[in-house]
C-alpha cells in the first residue's frame, strides 16, 4: 500500500523523503520490522518506541512515524513523517492498512469496572444463537464467529484489533463485540473505530496503579462515549452514580437500564436461588441461570443491547431465558460432601461484595461462607486491604493466599492486605500463600450446606510468578477435589 494512502488520515507536522512509498507490512514493534515496512514509534508504559527508531532502520524499515522531534540523523533510504500523536497515527493507519474493517460491522464496545466480559459475551453467544455471525474481542478469548483466538490483553493494541476485525468482516460477520478498557481508550488503541453502540456497565475502584485518581479514570471511560457517532447508540446504567455522566456531551442515541427506578429497559427481581433468579425485564416474566443482582444488571444490558439492535422482542427474551454464565464468572461446584464451591473473577473490591452479597441473600442462614482471596501483584496496591475488609465482613472464615504476585512478594501482598482487617478479623483469617493448598483447606473446612468462594482469578488457566506463567486453574482444583470425595 502506498504511504500517502495509509497517512491520509493522520495529523501530520511534517514529512521527509518520499510520500510515495509502497509499504509492505506495519509495526510498532521493532523487532517485527521487515523489509519495506512502515514502524510507528509508539511511547508505551514500559519503553519508547522511539529508542529503537534505529534498530527498525537497520532491519529494513522504509518508513517511521514519529512523534517526538529527536532524530538527529536521516537516512535517504526512509521516509520519516512526524505527527502530533504517534498512538493516534497507529490507530488510523491501522484502521486503514486492513480497509476500514469497523466500518463493515455493527461494533459494539462494553466498559465500565465490572461486568465487561459478562455483557459482551454473552451478546455474542445470543446474537450467534439466533443465526447471525458474529465476533467477540474480550479478556477470556476472542472470536471469529465459532473460531477461537488467544487473548493477551482486554483490549488489544490497534493493529491487533484491526486484524481481528477484518476477520471477522472476512468470515462474514454482520457484528461484533468487544470489552473496551479504560487502558485501551487512554493509550488511543480504539481511535479510529466506527462504534455502532456502547455500553457503561459501572464505575468503581480499579485500576489506580495506572490512572491518579477514580476522577482521571472516570474521564478516561466518558471519552469513549463522548467520541460515539450520532447514529450509534449509548446505554447506560443509570443506577450507577456516573451512569448519567457518560451521556454528558454524547452525540449518540442516549438509552438507560435500571434495577431501581425508572428507564428504557427495568427489571425486577423476584426469587434467587443459586441455579438462577426469577425476574421481569419491562413488563415479561422469567427465569434466567444466572445469581445475583450484578447480573441481572448484565443481562439487562445484553437484553437492551440486542433491542436497540434491532432483534425481535420475543426472541431476545427466550434466549435470554437459555444463555448460561460465563465461564469463571459466578461458575458453581456442587460437591459429593454437600457444599458448593464458586469460582469468580472478582477481584476489586466491589466485585467481590457484590458476589458475596448475592452469596449471602441466596444462602440465607442455612450454611456459612469461606472466602478464599487474594489480590494481584504489580497493580493497585491501594485495594488490598479494602479486599480483605470485604471479605472479612461478608465470610464467615477467610483464607488470605497468592493470585497472581508477578513480581512482588506474595508474603507482602498478604500483609498489605491483613492490613485492613481489625486485629480480631486478623486472628481469624488464615494465610495460606500457596493457593492450591488454600483451596484445600477451604474443602477441608466447609460443611454441608456452606458455600466456598474462590475469588480473583475465575477463567484464568495460570499464576504468573516472577514473570513466569504456570499452570493453575481454580475450577481444575475444585473438580480434583471433589473427584477425591467420590472416588476415596
């Protein structure tokens, strides 16, 4: 492709040599620089790209995209176009190298703190159910249609993102959704998409390791709505505090869903029981396989979502009625010994009260509840303590162990976290730093009609310790367990 078509929408300060280049392949990572390649330079959290501006030289780059005014040496050979914003110019000339693939689909991207993965896979099974193709991009896995593709990240950065789409626009596919995370609409990985639709789930304490402050991360998730298109549509939760700040300055068509009051699309819960909840979405009873008020949020989302889409009523209810949890999300053991063991990916603090709230409101007085947590290394370090708390106050016995520590100590995270408990809590909570035998010792305690909550890591197959990934699943540990009690 030639360069001046691939930067045409791009902020350009100036160019030097020749505009009309023929590209052969794009990166923002050096090391996958060709011959004839166009290499963007990026400042990313970790490293700047523009440090390695030399290397993608060396290895053959014809082009480099640039934002900081600091090469000191020009070679004949390349083209060398500065712009105001480097991530930026990737996203366009990304969205442009694989033929604008957004624009060839209905996309709709889901943010908020929680319930991001909930919503926008299950508006893809839903969607698939009723015969359309569709794509997923989200944190468990990504989708063309039923084909399957690993995930690294929430959000994949633009080129990755772009590719996907074009997949999909490849394979057929009239939709697609995807997680959209406050890390991928501050670092512009989602620029230059066409969204037909977005969705706010809700806004509580995360990722503060990245963003100063709630304020700072609560504009970053408005932008995304700010910068829909009038013809799109924007739904949000308006029992959220911040649901109705997302609609401020939106162009889009603004619709609400509500558990508490008035709105576009209100549900009522009427029974809950740990295989689903009996409920009514604008006038229409049923009964869902899903627990908890937090996901009757999600499917009220996911039913709001598919109307504004465009699909019939009846349908939409009906499927609503058959979808299943996904996986690691609220997913329930039920053992020989006659407890239940849930494995949940909560790991804010909101997340997990909200999943022992539903807990607790299911269970009644009928058994007690073990709460095996932990909270992730190199991240919030703030949260730790208000993790424990939670858990402390809504569990009857808490088990303090490893998520994943990355590059921390395990040890130090667990005392960060004790931290929060009062010392009576912190005389009665267990730590237990390896996380199998944490898991262990929660079987071995519970008894009939308790329930086990394993919160943190849900769909996760790993635990990442000093930048290595091992093997380790929540919900493995649990069917070997109970594997143990049926075959003694």
């Amino acid at each position: 492709m030639r360069l001046t078509t691939l930067i045409e929408s791009c902020r350009i300060v100036s160019i030097r040599g020749n505009e009309a280049a023929e590209i052969t392949t794009v990166t923002s990572d050096s090391r996958r620089v060709e011959p004839g390649a166009l290499f963007v330079a990026v400042e990313g959290i970790c490293t700047d790209g523009h440090a390695y501006i030399g290397k993608a030289i060396e290895q053959g780059a014809v082009v480099v995209v640039y934002d900081k005014p600091m090469i000191e040496e020009y070679f004949s050979r390349v083209t060398y176009v500065q712009v105001e914003n480097s991530a930026v110019a990737l996203a366009h000339i990304a969205d442009t190298w694989y033929g604008h693939p957004s624009r060839q689909l209905r996309l709709v991207g889901v943010t908020g703190t929680n319930g991001k993965t909930t919503i926008a896979t299950l508006l893809w099974q839903l969607f698939r159910n009723q015969g359309y193709a569709a794509g997923l991009i989200s944190t468990v896995a990504n989708y063309v249609n039923g084909e399957k593709h690993p995930t690294t990240h929430t959000t994949p950065d633009s080129l990755t993102l772009n590719a996907l789409l074009r997949r999909m626009v490849d394979a057929g596919c009239a939709y697609a959704f995807m997680e959209v995370s406050s890390h991928a609409i501050h670092q512009k990985r989602i620029e230059a998409l066409h969204f037909s639709g977005g969705i706010f789930t809700n806004l509580t304490q995360d990722h503060l390791d990245y963003h100063k402050n709630m304020l700072e991360y609560r504009n970053v998730k408005k932008l995304f709505f700010d910068n829909l298109p009038e013809e799109a549509f924007a739904l949000t939760n308006i029992d959220d505090k911040n649901g109705l700040v997302m609609l401020q300055n939106c162009r889009a068509v603004k619709k609400s869903y509500s558990v508490k009051g008035m709105a576009d699309f209100k549900a009522r819960i009427f029974e809950k029981h740990f295989d689903g909840t009996d409920i009514e979405i604008n006038g229409r009873e049923l009964v869902v396989q899903f627990v908890g008020v937090f996901n009757v949020y999600n499917l009220l989302a996911v039913y709001g979502a598919a109307i504004l889409l465009g699909l019939n009523e009846e349908e939409v209810l009906r499927e609503l009625s058959l979808l299943q949890p996904v996986a690691g999300r609220f997913q329930t053991f039920r053992s020989p010994k006659g407890y239940t063991a849930i494995v949940d990916y909560a790991h804010t603090p909101d997340a997990l009260s909200n999943v022992l709230k539903t807990i607790q409101e299911v269970l009644g007085n009928r058994g007690r509840i073990i709460t095996v947590v932990g909270c992730g290394g190199n991240r919030d370090r703030t949260k730790r303590p208000i993790m424990a708390r939670e858990a402390a106050e809504r569990s009857d016995s808490v088990l303090l162990t490893s998520d994943n520590p990355r590059f921390e100590e395990p040890e130090e995270i667990l005392r960060e976290m004790t931290e929060g408990l009062t010392g009576e809590q912190r005389q009665a909570a267990l730590t237990i730093v390896d996380r199998r035998e944490a898991i262990k010792t929660a079987c071995a305690l519970a008894k009939e009609g308790d329930v086990i909550l394993i919160a943190g890591k849900g769909h996760e197959d790993y635990q990442e310790i000093k930048g290595v990934k091992y093997h380790f699943d929540d919900r493995e540990e649990v069917e070997k367990i109970f594997a143990s009690h049926r075959n003694p």
